[in-house]
C-alpha cells in the first residue's frame, strides 16, 4: 500500500491544493519499507488526484482539504483521512498502528473565509492564499 501526505520541513502541509511536496511511503503488513519526497511540480487542486494516481497511491493523510479534491479521492478510489497535523513520519507510523486521530469531516473552503474568521484551530489567512491549517 502507498500512503501519501502533503509535506513541509518534515510535517504534514496544511492545505492539500497547494502542496508543492508529498512525500510516498510504501508500506507492507504494517511497516514502512520506504518512502521519498516527490514534487508536485506545480500541479494545482485538480491535477493533483492524477498525480497521486500516477504514483499508485493508495490513501492520503492530510490538514485542510476542500470538497472538490475530497469528491476526485474518492472517485479515484483514495482513502482519505483529514484533519491531520504533525510530523509526517509519526503521523504515518500512527495511521499503520491503527492509532491515528483524524477529522471525518475536515475540508477546507477558504474561498468563502470571512476576514476574522477562524477554522478549528488556525487562522485563515486570505494575505497568503487561504487557509494554514486544520479547516473544519
């Protein structure tokens, strides 16, 4: 199974559509056999299920999602577990152990963030794109 999470300096990237970076650990029976750090190369919200395809994904771990790559996942038949931060690493060995917390319902919708508007534990900052974390 490959698992792939939006990734940053060693932690999960909070906004799936703009993930410049994933990084793709194969895994068997529970354990990590390897894994590298994959470029997007600029591929934005909808190219990105493509790319994931391309590289024989199998489930996402991510932060902030919004609906429409929520909706593609699911159509290319990626599991999807959102609402995630931490250090990719520990986030992946959490999932493989059957421990890791997530949010059913996370999705990110920073087109319509109102100015002062907060999602779940961040800021949305609109100066920078959108959201910077955990959208719910």
């Amino acid at each position: 199974m490959k698992i792939a999470v939006p990734y940053e300096n060693g932690q999960v990237f909070q906004h799936f559509g703009h993930s410049a970076l994933f990084k793709i650990y194969d895994t068997e029976n529970g354990k990590i056999l390897s894994s590298e750090i994959v470029s997007s190369n600029g591929q934005g919200h909808g190219a990105l299920v493509g790319f994931l395809v391309q590289n024989g994904v199998n489930v996402v771990l991510c932060g902030g999602i919004g609906a429409g790559a929520q909706n593609a996942l699911a159509q290319a038949g990626i599991q999807l577990f959102g609402g995630i931060s931490g250090a990719a690493d520990s986030v992946v060995a959490d999932y493989l152990a059957g421990n890791l917390v997530f949010d059913p319902n996370a999705h990110c919708d920073h087109h319509s963030h109102e100015e002062g508007h907060t999602c779940g534990s961040h800021s949305c900052h609109e100066d920078k794109g959108g959201c910077t974390g955990n959208c719910h």
